[in-house]
C-alpha cells in the first residue's frame, strides 16, 4: 500500500503540474515549480523511509494507530492529499487572481543604489538591537544556549520584539538586489559573510527552518531581482549535504545535555548524528500530524470554522489576557495526540505546550473535512498565483519580491501561517515604504 501511495503522490505532484507546465511558462521560481517541489520533498521521502522502517513513526502516531491499519490510513491520507494537490491546481490557473491583483497600485518602488544603501544599514541596526534585547531580558547568551530545548518557555511574551529580527533578513535581501548595479569579488564575499552571521542568529534561536528558508529566499531574489536562474549550477548541489548536516545537528544541539556537552566530547556529537540519520525524512515531513488528524476528526467532530476565531485573539498580548488562546491550531493537535480532546477556543494555559503544525491540509480537515482541504488548497493556489502577478505587474521591485517570497515559504490557510506572514508582510510594508515610496518605471543600471 505504502509503495502505491508513494507512486500515486509522484504522479499527482510531478506528472500532472508537468502536463499544465504552462500556467507559469518555464521560470524555475515559479509558484508551480516551488509549490509542487515541496510537496514532493515533504511526501515523497518520508512515505519511502517509511515503507522500510515503520519505527520512523512517531509514537504519537503509533499508540492510536495500530500497525494493522497504517496501511490502510496512510492510502487515505493519499486520497485526500491528491483532492488537494487537485485544488491547488485550479488554484494556480483561477482567473481570480488576476481580479485581486489588478486593483493594488504599486506604491514601493523608488529604488536606487543610495536608497540601498541606507535602507540596508538601518535594517542591520535594527534587527541587531532587537536581537541584543532578546538575549540581554533571557539573561545573556549562555544562558539562552543553556536552555534552548526551553526555548518556547524563554519566547513568550517577546513575539513582538522577535518579529525585528526579521529585519536582518530583509538586510541581505537589500544587499543582494544591489548586485544588479555592480557586482565585484568584495561584494560576493561579503554577501557570503552577510548570510552567515545572519543564519547564525537565526540558528541560535534554536530553529532550522527560518535558516533554510534564509538561503532558499536568496535565491528567490537573486534570481527575480538581479539575474534569472535558467538552471541550479551543480556547484549549488554542495549546499544540500551542508543543509543536511545542520538538519540533524540543531536538534542534537537543542537536547537537555545542551550544546556544552556536544562541544566537549564531539565524538558522541558524530555518533548523535549517525543515530539521528534515519530520521531526516521524518524531520521533513508534516505526515505524522497529517495521520493524526485524519485519525482524530471526521463529519461528526469537525470545528466548523472555530479554530479561525482565534485569530481575533492574536494581537492581544497574553500578559494582558490570561486566557488566550494559542494563535497556533498546532498546540490543539498536540493536545489531542496526548490524549486531552479539546476544541477551539481553549486557554493555551490549559493545553500542550507544544504544537504539531497542520499546515493547509490538516486546518482544513480539522474544519471542514475533506472538501475544506479542497477548498483551502485552492484558495492557497489562487494566492500564490496572485503573489507571482502582482511581482510581474511591480516589474519585479524588491517590494514584491519580498512579498511574493513570504507569501511562497510561509503562507498556509492556518491561524499560525497567517499571523506570521501578515505580521511579516506589515513590517516589510513599513520598513520597505520608508526608503522606496513611490514608484520609478525606469531602473538606471551602473555597471
């Protein structure tokens, strides 16, 4: 079953976009080509590893799915993907996309090198004094390596001063848009120093994925905002064993023994990462929660759309409203794989804390059953569609660039994803609409 399930995804996810190759023509950065490139990679992988190794499963997964049914829940999984991966198809060729866009103007577009250069200073400053806040109200930095696996502990509370940090991506975006007036040997290595100190900070907040969406964003405004990228240079492919590596270290790094220990005795560190090995795919992959919430809910116990009513909570400190509840659905899933049934609106407090993201598919579900994955699929499609017009009508400004990427690596039909790229898109917004109001038809290219 699972080898038919693998077949059935690669068909649905690489065949079949092949066959409608047109909606974006050939651009390699197309919504199509990142959109179905994921699906691949967070599916495909993880269903193989698993075919060979049922133990990869999390045994959240296991204790309420009995090993006689995997089979049968992971076809169904299957099915209801590819109604989805249906949906965003059509999402992708709608017409209403062209509908949304044609009213936005495009108001942030006066770019040029001296508008670069101050905006990409204040960036930096920026993101590295509401960083320095960060570490200094944790008690310092050793502190905070001290105790990452409490990291979401140290965070709360500090939502609003994390969100600066994005600051410092949004600096090498800058810089990199630069190289489409001059490029030289000194500012490809400085750019290279740029993104390692900034994947750096990033990492030592204890997570992978807003470093890896870090060095696959570069590449999204390299390739829009200064030269196409025709085809991925095989010198690039040296960066997929590096990303690997960092994959299975962070979460070694991130154990209660702590970075210190792996640090002074880095042999069991390579002896962790041969162990932690098998579990990459696993690590890729949101399938675990996907079965779980095929597993939890069905017509009788769906939400019905109340998970969304948390949303009108988001901008609410929780210093200020105790009983919050959690912006991520995530930390419902976790709550229910441990055993508590709960439902929206839940106090946070009164609940997991953690979370098991659902993404598009598992929100859905868990709201509307299978025709809402259906429904919340096309909407995604028809939004990243809407994303990639709106770059082409900005000719390409950074503006939209930078929306057009957040919109691609972040968005989902989700409370979490949505806060996170409409907080992301409102800072970009303002920061953005400081050094580039207005709107130049013309680029005068210095070489």
């Amino acid at each position: 079953m699972i080898i038919l399930t693998i077949a059935l995804i690669l068909f649905v996810c690489f065949i079949i976009p092949m066959i409608f190759r047109g909606i974006n023509g050939d651009d390699l950065f197309s919504p199509t080509m990142i959109a179905f490139f994921f699906l691949i990679v967070t599916n495909v992988p993880y269903l193989v590893s698993m075919a060979m190794d049922h133990t990869l499963i999390s045994q959240l997964v296991r204790w309420r799915i009995p090993d006689y049914e995997l089979d049968i829940s992971i076809g169904y999984y299957a099915l209801v993907l590819c109604i989805g991966v249906l949906g965003l198809l059509l999402g992708l060729r709608s017409k209403v996309s062209n509908i949304i866009v044609k009213p936005i103007p495009v108001f942030i577009g006066n770019e040029s090198q001296v508008r670069y250069f101050w905006a990409f200073v204040f960036a930096v400053l920026i993101g590295l004094m509401g960083y320095l806040k960060f570490i200094g109200d944790v008690g310092g930095f050793s502190v905070w390596i001290q105790n990452l696996q409490n990291r979401a502990a140290f965070t709360s509370g500090s939502g609003y001063l994390l969100t600066l940090l994005y600051l410092l991506n949004i600096s090498v975006f800058i810089y990199i848009c630069t190289f489409k007036y001059k490029r030289s040997l000194l500012k490809y290595l400085i750019l290279i120093a740029l993104v390692f100190g900034v994947a750096f900070i990033q990492t030592s907040l204890g997570g992978r994925k807003p470093t890896l969406q870090l060095i696959f964003f570069c590449f999204i405004v390299w390739h829009f905002g200064v030269s196409r990228i025709k085809q991925i240079p095989l010198k690039m492919l040296l960066v997929v064993p590096i990303a690997l590596i960092y994959i299975l270290v962070i979460p070694i790094f991130r154990s209660a023994n702590g970075p210190e220990y792996y640090l002074n005795n880095p042999n069991y560190l390579i002896s962790e990462v041969k162990e932690n090995v098998g579990d990459l795919t696993h690590e890729l992959s949101y399938i675990d929660h996907y079965l779980l919430v095929l597993d939890h809910f069905s017509v009788d116990n769906i939400w019905l759309g109340k998970s969304f009513i948390d949303l009108f909570y988001a901008p609410i400190p929780s210093s200020l409203f105790p009983n919050k509840p959690p912006v991520d659905e995530g930390v419902y899933l976790r709550t229910i794989a441990a055993g508590q049934d709960v439902t929206p609106p839940t106090p946070f407090y009164l609940m997991y804390p953690s979370s098991l993201p659902p993404e598009t598919f598992g929100t859905m579900y868990m709201n509307f059953w299978i025709p809402g994955v259906f429904v919340g699929m096309y909407l995604l499609g028809m939004i990243y569609n809407a994303a990639y017009l709106y770059m082409i009508k900005s000719k390409y400004n950074l503006y939209s660039i930078l929306i057009y990427g957040n919109i691609l690596l972040n968005f989902h039909i989700s409370n979490l994803r949505i806060t996170q790229t409409l907080t992301n898109i409102i800072i970009i917004t303002l920061f953005l609409g400081i050094f580039f109001f207005g709107y130049k038809k013309k680029y005068r290219l210095v070489w």
